[in-house]
C-alpha cells in the first residue's frame, strides 16, 4: 500500500512581534515545525536554519534503517550550522529555536522533537499529543506539582528545557509510529496552542482540506489576540492508488515563516534552503533554467556591437564613447524586456479566492491596483454567497486567501462552498451567521 500525503502550511507574525522568527515547512514526505528565539538575537535565523537543514534529508531519499538516525543527525547539524553564525557574529549570541519533525516511510513515520512546538495526529476522531514539552512547566506537570490547566498561565511557562542553539549539545526525543490512511498530522508553534485548546484543535481539524484548516487555525488565533507568531503545518495521510489524478505526490514543498523570507536567507549564505513551491509576491522570480532551481538574480547584459561605417572616421575616444553610448541602449532595452517578461511570468504564477459581487471568486493575478489598472482577472465567480459563510470565512476571504496555483485556488472555493453548506444545516456549526427570520 502505497501511502502519500496531501499537506498545507502557513506562518503569521501574530498581533503583537515586530517579526516572525518562526519557519514551517511541509513537504511529500517531510513536516517541520520551527520556532525560533532570542529577539534581537536573530532566533529567525535559528528557525531557517533548522528548517533548511532538515530539509535536505528529504532530498536524500534515506533508507527506512536511516530515517531516525538522519533525523537526529540533521537536528545536529542545524547545532553546528547555528553555532557556525553565532561564532561569525557574537551578537547573535543566544539565539536558538525549537525542532518539531515528522518523516514518512511508507506506512511508517518517524518523529524528532526538541522543545515546546508540538505535534498531533487526528486518527478516527480523537486527538491525540505526539510530542512532549521541554518546558519547565511540563516538568511540574509531570512531577505532580500543578495541573495543566495550572501550566497553561503560568508565568514562567515559556521557559525551555530543551532547544537547539549551537551552543550546548542537545537530546532530541526520537519515535516512530504507525501511519493510517485517514490520519491527519498537525505541526504547530506554542503561537497557536497558546491561544487554542485542544477540544478546539480537534473540531478544526475534523472538517475541510489541509489550506483550509491552516487557514482557520491561524484566523482563530489572531482572533484570539495571536501574542506570538503562529505557524501551522497539516497534512493528510492518504492512500495512492485510490486518490483522483488531479492530485499530485511529486509537489515542491511549501516553506513559510523565517525560513521563506528571502532577507533571512540572504543572513545565512552558508545554508541550502530548500526550492519552494510558493513564490513570495515581493520577490518576482524569472523562470527557472533548465535543469535549475528559480532565483531571482537578473543576469548581467553584455553586448559587444561592431560600429556602424557612418562612425568609422570618429576618433578612437569617440568610437568608445559610441560604443558604450549603443551597447547601453540596448542592454537598457533588453534589461526593460526581461524585467517585462519577469512580471508578465510572475502575475501568470499568483492565484487567489476573493470576492466578485458578494460571491466566492476565484481570481488569477494578485489583489489591488497599480495605477489604477487591476492586478487580477476573474476567471471563476462561484454560486457561494460570502454572507453565507461563517464570521472568520468572511474575514478571510474578504481580504483574499493567497493560492499555490490554480487547482489549489479551485480547492480553496469548493471547501468554502462546502462550508456555506454546513451553515443551511439545521445544527450549523459555530460563526455561521444567523438564519433570517421572515416577519
């Protein structure tokens, strides 16, 4: 049996961070949750640079005998990698982050955590804590000394036992479990347990598609006030052969949070960051070479242009000056052509699911205006009515909930009409907006 995963993933700042020092990353076969610390001590880089690390195993293709030792070898090395920017700048000093991974082989997954970010698997209903806290307040929970319920506002209950900071050498926790068609694997940053409980957790996540989900989890924390970045990470375990050919199991991963962030990993030049399926709208990409990963460098234009015989009798100084005068132009020309042709590609990538005459849209393009000429084109204006839909439904897809691509954008619609659906229930579920009432 051949077991696949189908995964989403998004990072907030939050309400209250200046920044988001937070990474996630969700992959075919790799989930990995990343939640750095240290301030002004750069702990976003810390959370980068753990991601990164611990994506590259993905890319090795380990041995089912390999994964758990690989697992524990990458939290290592994202140590030395941490350790390795720390020594290049002591003002760093400090920084470090938490470790939440989970590898899948077939039926079989393996899980690597150090610190507070946790893990879940929703299996036929129940919700279920994979990982244990490194904090000084699980510790007292253990030990008998509070309750949960106690730790959940105690004041010192952001205090880690554990992290991976380069520094001090680390004991990751190390498992492997069984993986079930139907599981769903959550991977999230205290930014969201802090703010939802786990009865809440579960009722999320028993309904819709992974965007979805990570979608409403993150609305619900920000609804809550989101005092820290919330990074969310969900994936369902579904079986290969019955799943419909409009999904695909050799997707590039998706990277959000720190490690996402083109100024963060411009920090850390030393470290392969995965290529990432989303592009980020701030940095228009050219298309990737052949055989090549995407970047966003423009190439440098060279021409070297013979004179024409009108120029033959300047003297040599003119010549050059000629030259270089042509050779500009035409680099300038061929530059503006590239930089069009860079958007042009660009604007084709971005979908969305917005709003088109109080209905459910689905968009290609980005949201808003550029001197007055749109940056969209309607390309489907769904049945669903957004007044139908619940209150965090509305906010969101009022604002325009950023899609992959197309089929993920159709995705994203359909789960939202499903959802307006549920609210004509004669139990709807909670935010539905109130039935009218006729007089």
């Amino acid at each position: 049996m051949t077991l696949a995963l189908r995964f989403s993933a998004r990072s907030d700042v939050g309400l209250v961070r200046q920044g988001n020092e937070d990474s996630g990353y969700a992959g075919p076969r790799l989930l990995v949750v990343a939640d750095g610390m240290g301030g002004h001590a750069a702990g976003e880089l810390a959370s980068a640079a753990a991601v990164a690390t611990l994506a590259e195993l993905e890319l090795s293709d380990p041995a089912p005998e390999e994964v758990l030792p690989g697992l524990a070898a990458a939290v290592e090395s994202a140590g030395v990698n941490i350790g390795q920017v720390v020594a290049d700048n002591p003002d760093f000093a400090g920084m470090g982050t938490t470790v939440t991974a989970l590898f899948w082989q077939g039926e079989r997954v393996a899980v690597v955590h150090v610190g507070d970010s946790r893990a879940y698997v929703l299996r036929e209903g129940e919700l279920g804590q994979i990982t244990h806290d490194h904090t000084y307040v699980q510790t007292l929970v253990d030990a008998g000394k509070i309750t949960a319920e106690d730790a959940a506002t105690h004041p010192r209950r952001s205090l880690l036992m554990r992290a991976v900071d380069g520094v001090q050498p680390v004991e990751a926790d190390l498992s492997v479990r069984e993986a079930r068609p139907g599981d769903r694997y959550l991977l999230c940053s205290d930014g969201l347990t802090g703010v939802v409980s786990d009865e809440e957790l579960a009722a999320i996540l028993a309904e819709g598609e992974p965007t979805g989900t990570v979608i409403s989890l993150v609305e619900l924390a920000l609804s809550r006030g989101a005092p820290d970045n919330v990074t969310v990470v969900v994936a369902d375990v579904l079986i290969g052969e019955e799943v419909g050919a409009e999904y695909r199991f050799d997707l590039e991963p998706v990277v959000v949070g720190a490690a996402g962030d083109p100024r963060v990993r411009a920090q850390l030049p030393l470290v392969h960051f995965p290529d990432d399926a989303a592009p980020d709208p701030n940095r228009p990409e050219r298309p990737p070479p052949a055989g090549g990963p995407p970047t966003s460098e423009i190439p440098a234009v060279r021409a070297d242009i013979p004179l024409s015989a009108g120029a033959t009798g300047l003297s040599p100084r003119s010549r050059r000056i000629v030259r270089w005068a042509l050779a500009s132009a035409i680099g300038l020309v061929l530059l503006l052509a590239s930089i069009a042709g860079l958007g042009a590609w660009w604007w084709s990538n971005q979908w969305y699911v917005g709003v088109q005459d109080g209905r459910v849209a689905v968009f290609q393009g980005v949201s808003g205006t550029i001197a007055g000429i749109p940056m969209q084109s309607l390309e489907q204006e769904t049945d669903t009515m957004v007044a139908s839909l619940p209150t965090f439904d509305v906010e969101v897809v009022t604002r325009g909930i950023v899609a992959a691509d197309e089929a993920d954008a159709q995705r994203i619609a359909g789960e939202l009409s499903a959802r307006a659906l549920e609210c004509e229930q004669p139990r709807p579920p909670a935010g539905c907006p109130a039935p009218s009432v006729n007089p």
